[in-house]
C-alpha cells in the first residue's frame, strides 16, 4: 500500500473505510473466481489435447507427412522412456504422432519433462507447447534452437523423404543434438544414450553410413493410412520390444 492510500484511509470515516474494505475483498473473490474459470478452461484444454492428439492433425502429403499407427507410436514412445529418469533429456525429429504418444500417457509413466518435438510443420507448437517446441527445417540441419544442441541423451528421427539429401542432413542435425557417448547411465541402471531412426527399407546403405552405430531391428513401423514404402527400425540399442538383425 503506497503513502497515499494511507493517508486517504486515515481520512475516511469507519464506514466508508469498511465500504473500502469490502469492495476491495469483493474485487480479489471476482478475481480469484476469474482466474479459477481460466485455470480449469486451460487444464480441460490441455486434457482434450492429450486424448485427441494425432487426430486434431490432418496429414499434408506435400510436407510427406504420415502418422504412424497407434501400436507403432506407442512402442516408439516407450523406447525413449524405457529406463530414462527425470534427468534424460529426449527430442523427437519429424515424427510428431510419437510425441502425442507420450502425451497420452499416465503422468506417473514420463519420468520425465524434458521432451522437445522438433518439427517444420507450426501446427504441432499447438501439441508440444512454446517451451517444448522446436522449428527445424531440414535444409538448413544446423539452423536451430542453440541451447538443445549437444543436450540430448535419446533421439528419435523419422526424416521426412525418403532420399539421401534429406536423410544426410537430417542425420548432421541428429550428431549435434545428441551428446558425446560416454556410456553414461541413468538412476535405474539404463544406458542413457540411444538413437532410433525409422525410415524406407531402400535408405538401409544411408543409414549404415550415417550412423555406424545403428543396426536393423526386428520391430517394423506401421502407419495409420498404410504406406506402400517398407519402413523399417534402426538403433543402437536392444530392449524387450526389438533385437537386432542381419
């Protein structure tokens, strides 16, 4: 309260100053019930955003965008989260259905909120959030928010065409994201290193060259309007859901 308000009080008979009193308390109830509406609007909104997720995008086929099947997403999901702990820092390339997968999920089952989408198409700012949402653009692989670079413990890349131009920048943006392998492990014993890239069965000679050190896995990707190209899973890790193959 400024000096001003004081000595204005000072002045005012009891009644009038109980009259100030009470509109004052009156103005922070409408304030506080106000703040209460938007809250609840805000958590209701971000609760239809987590059950909808994928189906508040349509695919543009110019962008070559294709959502994966809920299966595929899910498992795809699981494999960044599988061991992290709330100190694992994870980015999503290009594959924004994976994203919306960990949204669904049970709080209790993302250990942890340090999850960044990095994507070309500005609709999904909508689904990741300001804070969590990246503009990435493929010709330009290094051209992006500085403070991710050299951050990310688990990537998962999912390049948008299927040719060598775009799956070799793609993968300069993947060495600058992920940090020195040092074999590092999280509280619960995992290795906290791991890259996924899931691309066309016809890319296998691309990534073997751009990534050495993933291999093929026994898990095959679907997507949710069936895609004639054959996908296939690269990393460079084993878990309950793939192996590795010839």
């Amino acid at each position: 309260m400024s000096d001003s308000d004081s000595e204005i009080e000072l002045s005012l008979s009891s009644n009038a100053l109980a009259a100030l009193q009470e509109f004052r308390q009156e103005e922070q109830e409408r304030q506080d019930k106000f703040q209460q509406l938007y809250n609840k609007a805000d958590e209701e909104f971000e609760r239809n955003k987590k059950q909808q997720g994928m189906m508040l995008f349509k695919e543009d086929w110019q962008l070559s965008q294709f959502w994966y099947s809920d299966e595929t997403a899910e498992i795809l999901a699981e494999s960044l989260l599988d061991g992290a702990d709330e100190d694992t820092t994870i980015a999503i390339l290009s594959a924004p259905s994976v994203y919306a997968a960990i949204q669904k999920m049970e709080e209790d089952k993302i250990p942890t909120k340090n999850i960044y989408l990095l994507e070309f198409d500005k609709r999904f700012e909508l689904l990741a959030g300001y804070d969590y949402f990246v503009f990435y653009d493929y010709t330009h692989p290094l051209d992006f928010d500085g403070r991710l670079k050299g951050k990310i413990d688990r990537l998962l890349i999912d390049p948008p065409f299927l040719n060598e131009h775009c799956q070799t920048n793609s993968s300069i943006t993947a060495k600058a994201l992920l940090k020195p392998e040092n074999k590092e492990k999280t509280k619960h014993g995992c290795l906290k290193n791991r890259l996924v890239s899931c691309t066309g069965e016809r890319m296998a000679s691309v990534i073997s060259k751009v990534y050495p050190d993933t291999k093929s896995t026994s898990f095959y990707p679907e997507h949710a309007n069936g895609l004639s190209n054959e996908f296939r899973c690269y990393a460079n890790f084993e878990w309950k859901k793939w192996k590795f193959v010839n």
